[in-house]
C-alpha cells in the first residue's frame, strides 16, 4: 500500500478497505491506470481522468458513518437511485457522484459505470 493512500485515510481509516475493494476491481476490469492521490481526491486515469475518490473527511449532505465518494464522468446524464448528484460541467459530459459505504456496494452496477467513464476518457 503507497504511504500516500494511508495519508489520505488517516482521518476516516475504516474507509481504506472499501478504497481497497474499489482498487482491486477496477485494476481487474480495466487493468493498468495512472492513480495519483492528492490532498482531496485519489484520480484514476488512462489518457484523462476519468474517476475520483473523495476525501472521506468532507461529510457529503451531513451524511453520518463510514464512506467514500466515488466521482465519474461520462456523456450523458444517469438516472438511478444511487446517483447522489448529478451536474453537466459541460455540454455533454455528466459528472456523477455515488457514496459507496460498503466494499458489497462495489458492483456490476457501478462498474458498469466506471468502465463507461474510462472509454468516455479515451476518446475525449
């Protein structure tokens, strides 16, 4: 585990195994990305970024316990019960915010949607 993935759990750490989950699929399902962890957010990208982690630290809505953001970008809007928020920062591409509480909510669902934003990178 990269020390800098442990620093951006230190506030919330029962949050780093669903952080682990999340990783280990999408490594399995779209092999190799660039990951780089910032201050706020872990990036996931191939040519562009295409997901992002939120800081567990920042509440989302005063959501209380332990979680993690998932953020991803494709070209149209989704609509789903899982999708906390939804925006178009541009014309055709929609970023879409999912809260993932538990490594179970790591399913075919959202990774559907992350394989969706990985290809929306790569001809951006």
């Amino acid at each position: 585990m990269d020390s800098s993935v442990l620093l951006f759990f230190e506030k919330m750490p029962q949050a780093l195994p669903i952080y682990e989950a999340f990783t280990k699929r999408l490594l399995k399902e779209l092999g190799p990305v660039q990951v780089k962890v910032q201050k706020s957010q872990i990036a996931f990208s191939n040519r562009y970024q295409f997901a992002f982690i939120w800081h567990p630290s920042r509440r989302f809505r005063g959501r209380k316990g332990v979680y993690m953001v998932v953020t991803f970008g494709v070209s149209h809007r989704i609509e789903d019960s899982r999708i906390e928020a939804a925006t178009e920062p541009y014309p055709n591409r929609w970023t879409h915010h999912v809260i993932v509480q538990s490594a179970d909510e790591i399913d075919d669902k959202l990774m559907g949607w992350i394989r969706e934003a990985y290809e929306f990178a790569l001809v951006k």
